[in-house]
C-alpha cells in the first residue's frame, strides 16, 4: 500500500482538516442531542414505572380492604383465601421497601408507606383472628383502625405520585429548553457549514486553478521556444508550490542545458585544432611519469627496511625507539592493506593503538589515550581504515592547538541490536554549522582529508553507508560537539548477534 496516502500535507490536509472539523461540530450537536433524548425518555420511563408501582401498591391494598370487608361480614372461605394471597404479596413489596435512614422527601414518603403496610397488615390479621374467635368488638374496632391506616396509604401515595409527576415535569422542562437550544444551534451551524462549504469550495477553486493556469501558460511559451518566462508566484506551502518550483528549475536547468551544449560546440572546434599538440603533450607526459616512478620509494621496501631497523635498535638497546620505529612499521603494513578487504575490530583497534603510540612517542605528554572495549564485539567484520581518521582528526583539529594536556578515548561497545565505536576528545570543539557540513551529503565548506592514510571524514563516512548498504548518514555517525568543551563522534556498526558481520 502506498504509504502517501496517510501523509496529511498540503491541500490534502486542508480539505481533510476542513471537513474533520465539520464532521466533528455535527457529529457532537448529532450525539448531544440524541443524549438528550436518551435522558427524557429515561427520565419518562422511570416516571412511569414509579406510578406503575405505587398505582399496583395502591390497588393491592384496596383488594386486601374489600377481602377482609367481605370475611368479615360474609365468613367466606373464598374471601379469606383470597385475603392472605394478597397479604403475602403485600408483605413481600413492604420488606423490598429499603428502611434505611434518608433524607429524601421521596424515600421519607415510600419509606412511610412500607411501615403503614405493615401496621395495616398487623390490623387486618388481629381483625381476622378476633372475627374466628367471634369477638365482633374487638374485629370492627381492628378493621375500622385499618381503614384509617388505609385513609393514610392512599394519601401518602397520592403525594408521592404528584411529587413525582412534578419533578418529572420539571426536568421535562428543562431538558426540552435544552433540546430547543442544541435545534437552533444545529440549524446555525449547518447553515454555516453550508456557507463556509461554499466560500471554501470557491476559494480553493481559486487558489488552487489561479497558479496552474500560469504555469500552462508558460508550458506553452516554453514550448513555442521562449524560454525568458517570469517564474510564477505561489503564496501557499502546498503541492502547487512544490510543482511550481519544479517547473522553474526545469526551466532553469533546461536554459542552462542550452547553453552547455553551445559551449561544448565552441569547445569542440577548439579541441579540434588542439588535438596534434595534445598528441605531443602526451609524450611528454608518460615521459614524466616514468621519470616519477624511478623517484617512488616502494612501500614494500619502506615497510621492511623499518623492520630492519627496529631490530637493530633493539640489538643496541634502544627499546625506545625499537618500540616506535616497530609502530610505524605496523602502521605501514596496515596501509598497505585493500580498502574493499574487511577486518576484525580487533585489528581496527590495533592499528589505532599504534598511531596513538607514535603520536604520544612525538608529543609526550601533552596527550592522553585511553580505551573502554566490550571484548564480544572483537571478531565482529567491519570496513578497514575506519577509526583512526576519527581519531587523527579528533587530535589535529581539536587537541593540536592545545597547550594544555589533551585526552581522547576510544569506546567500542554493544547497544541494542548495533556497535557503537564513540571517539571522545576534550579539545577545542566544532560549531553547529561545522558538525552539518560534516554530516553533508554536498559540503560547502572545506572537506577535512586524512593526513596519514590520506582518507577523510567523509570518505570514511561513504564506505560505511556503502559496506552496509544505508542510506541515511545519522544511522552510520553520529556528532556531538560544544566549542570549548568537546567533541563525541560515534559511529554505528549493524550487529547480528552471530559474531561475524559480512556487511
């Protein structure tokens, strides 16, 4: 899947943030209304319920009444069955009323009406119990405190219903103020998204056809061979911008293509009557290059007669200069190595002691070196020649200058999934405009060379981006400098667990 389809820039963004926030504004007016409606007919709902449930209390106690009415009056079996039916399912509600404390005038109210349920059923059954035991005083006077319970019952229902029907009321009015808000602020903001559609669609249309109509223009100018076109002007940082640019370089690249090949032709006519001098010229020069080559010391010869040397030292005594003159031998035997030939850290760090070596023998001790290496990286593959430009830069350009005593260390270490090799020194430092050049692909300024083998940062930089086949430079090195203080380049070697790295 083309992953320019989820980069949001340009007039890509525009219209999707444009119609994102439209869809937002409609979607939260579309959902606080709907929760709205969700609360009223919640709200509806538990009105209806609660006078569902106090209608059916009330109706189970005007049955009880008109049972126990009828036993007493008739002593019918039927009448009594049917009382304690009801008894019981009026004594299971009264028990589901909560007794807690509360301070609720709603929940003070049920709470009141279980209790009276309850003193009423206690009435109704002492009327039962007297009216089989045939004391008729005692049943009517139990009967008539049961009607006066019941009197009370169906007021506190009464009220309870109407508070509720109020408050219900209430929030009805409220939520229904609310929703005829959220209607006129839908229809506002529908009308202005409607509008700004329409400015927006018009503007855009504008904006957007304005420069690609110039630009065909000019499309056909160039065509018709007139390349003195005025570039065209793009105000917004989109991809009419990009395209605009494009097209004017194109227009620049192709004038100056042009004229190149008007030189070449000039040249050309030149080259001409110069070639039977060139001719004379070449013999010369291979003339010159032999003479150039009798002169070259043989590095083969170079690198054995510092062997011979340090042997002889050695046999006189002078471990000193045995010690160093073996060094630059060393030195010499490793640059006569093959660039393309990888080797083991081991033998990178190596080499780098050698040159530290010399250089501490040249400068005493106005320089510092010291090493902090993880062991299980030693085998591990990598380009040769790789270090010790770092190095020798980090000494000529941040400690040569330096009176005072310099250090460089050498850090080689494994971190998460790749080496890290950090090359430290506490000299002079780089500015920022410094380290970028480095890091520059097109340096502008001047490009720092090896002195010793003869190869730069940047060299040294392209191998690696080359041997590991990366791309991006900050996945190969990295550069922290503060003038004054420092600098810490780091350079960042794949690792794949198995000891050897071909690369």
């Amino acid at each position: 899947m083309n992953k320019q389809i989820f980069r949001f820039v340009g007039i890509r963004k525009k219209i999707i943030v444009y119609y994102l926030i439209i869809t937002i504004l409609l979607g939260v007016t579309s959902l606080f209304a709907n929760y709205n409606a969700r609360i009223v007919s919640s709200q509806v709902e538990m009105i209806l319920e609660d006078y569902a449930y106090l209608s059916e209390l009330n109706n189970d106690v005007n049955i009880l009444m008109m049972e126990i009415e009828k036993y007493l009056t008739t002593k019918s079996s039927e009448a009594l069955l049917n009382y304690y039916t009801i008894y019981n399912d009026l004594q299971r509600k009264s028990r589901e009323i909560s007794k807690e404390a509360n301070f609720e005038l709603d929940e003070l109210m049920l709470k009141n009406i279980g209790n009276m349920i309850d003193n009423l059923l206690l009435e109704t059954d002492d009327a039962v119990r007297a009216k089989r035991g045939r004391i008729s005083s005692e049943y009517i006077q139990h009967f008539t405190r049961a009607n006066e319970i019941n009197d009370h019952i169906k007021y506190y229902i009464s009220s309870l219903v109407d508070n509720k029907l109020e408050q219900g009321a209430n929030e009805y009015q409220r939520i229904t103020s609310n929703m005829t808000f959220i209607s006129y602020a839908s229809l506002i903001i529908i009308i202005g998204s409607f509008i700004l559609n329409i400015f927006l669609a018009i503007l855009f249309s504008y904006r957007l056809t304005r420069p690609i109509v110039e630009l065909a223009h000019n499309a056909e100018q160039i065509s018709a061979g007139n390349f003195d076109v005025e570039p065209v002007k793009i105000e917004t940082d989109d991809e009419v911008k990009v395209l605009a640019k494009a097209f004017e370089k194109m227009v620049v690249n192709i004038r100056q293509y042009i004229l190149e090949i008007k030189r070449q032709a000039a040249v050309e006519t030149k080259l001409k009557e110069q070639e039977m001098e060139n001719l004379k010229v070449k013999s010369l020069l291979k003339d010159a290059e032999l003479k150039s080559l009798q002169s070259q010391i043989n590095p083969h010869f170079l690198f054995n007669t510092l062997n011979a040397a340090s042997q002889l030292s050695m046999m006189e005594g002078a471990d000193n200069a045995s010690e160093f003159i073996e060094s630059i031998a060393k030195l010499f035997r490793y640059n006569l190595r093959k660039l393309e030939e990888p080797v083991n850290i081991s033998e990178e760090i190596n080499y780098v002691r050698n040159y530290m070596h010399i250089l501490k023998t040249r400068f005493g001790s106005r320089i510092a070196f010291c090493t902090e290496i993880d062991e299980s990286v030693l085998e591990i593959k990598m380009p040769c020649m790789i270090i010790q430009p770092i190095v020798e830069n980090a000494f000529i350009h941040g400690l040569e200058n330096q009176e005072e005593e310099g250090k460089i260390s050498l850090v080689v270490k494994h971190v998460e999934g790749e080496i890290q090799i950090k090359v430290i020194d506490d000299g002079t430092g780089m500015t920022e405009k410094q380290i970028e050049n480095l890091l520059s692909l097109e340096p502008t300024g001047p490009i720092v060379k090896g002195h010793t083998t003869g190869i730069g940062i940047h060299n040294v930089i392209d191998r690696l981006r080359l041997y590991y086949n990366i791309s991006d430079i900050e996945n190969v090195i990295d550069i922290e400098s503060e003038k004054g203080v420092g600098t810490t380049v780091t350079l960042k070697i794949p690792y794949d667990g198995g000891g050897i790295n071909n690369g």
